[in-house]
C-alpha cells in the first residue's frame, strides 16, 4: 500500500513539475526570439525552481495511503509501466497551453491592458536615469506574479493524475 501510494505522489509531483518547466521553457524562448530579454530575471527563475520544487514536493508528496476497509484502492503497477502516461499529457499539455498563452498575452499585450501610455517593450529599459523602476518593470513582475499564481493553482489540478 504504502509503494504504491509513494509511486503515484511522484507521478503527481512529475505532471506539476513538466507542466510548470515546459511552460516556463517556452515562455523564455518565445519572449528572448521576439523581445529580447525574458519578462523573468534571473532572481524569479531561480526563485521559481527552488521554492515551486519545495512547496510541490511538500503538496504532493505528502499525502496518505488511500484504503477502504483495510484493501488499498490503487492498483498494482507493472516493473515496465512507464512513469509519465497518456492520461497525465492530457493533463498536462492543456495547462501548458493555457499558461502559455496568458504569458503572451501578457508580454506583448501587456502595456496596452494596464498602462495609461503605450510603450516600446523592446527599447524601454527597465529603470530609468533616477534608477526608478518604469512601466515595463512593472508589467515584468506583473507577467511573474501571474505565472507564480498560475502554476499554484495548477498544483491544486495536478493532486489528480487522472483515471485511465
């Protein structure tokens, strides 16, 4: 009961954790291929690998065996079952999707939604002469917020691995 339980907390962890990466990984690319330098600085990658790595493990790794009158309720799996199932890319892709798309939306749309002026995203640098923060510095954490709060709440979705 309890391997079995152990073997589908590290699936749970896995689903969040290539949700989480593939989205980031693609938001990189196409903002460094489009605008130059990435809505994320160095400090908000590193923040988002270490302490997302954390409070995920401790989300998902946590939880207790599942057992109805003494039988366990998760099936036996086989030594050559595959770790990453057709049913958890269902779970996956969609949330990358969805990330994906409110990131750019966000990066090349973002200054049009939140600001009174209109900005350029490629030449603003991000403080100005007083060494004050400017407008793209602020949809820049704004894009970093957003992602933060997406991929908890995709934490919450991936407690489920989903039903064959």
């Amino acid at each position: 009961m309890w391997g079995r339980t152990i073997y589908e907390n590290v699936r749970k962890f896995v689903q969040f954790q290539l949700t989480m990466n593939i989205s980031l990984l693609t938001v990189i690319f196409i903002s460094s291929c489009s605008i130059g330098p990435p809505p994320f600085k160095v400090i908000h990658l590193l923040w988002m690998n270490l302490i997302m790595d954390i409070f995920a493990a401790c989300a998902l790794c946590t939880e207790p065996f599942i057992h109805r009158e003494g039988v366990a309720c998760l099936p036996r799996e086989s030594r050559k079952a595959k770790i990453i199932r057709l049913n958890m890319w269902r779970n996956i892709l969609p949330q990358v999707l969805y990330q994906v798309l409110v990131m750019v939306i966000l990066m090349f749309a973002g200054q049009c939604m939140f600001f009174d002026e209109s900005f350029n995203i490629i030449t603003l640098e991000t403080r100005d002469s007083n060494n004050d923060p400017t407008d793209r510095m602020r949809k820049d954490f704004a894009c970093f917020h957003t992602f933060v709060l997406m991929n908890l709440f995709n934490m919450i979705n991936c407690r489920v691995v989903g039903i064959d």
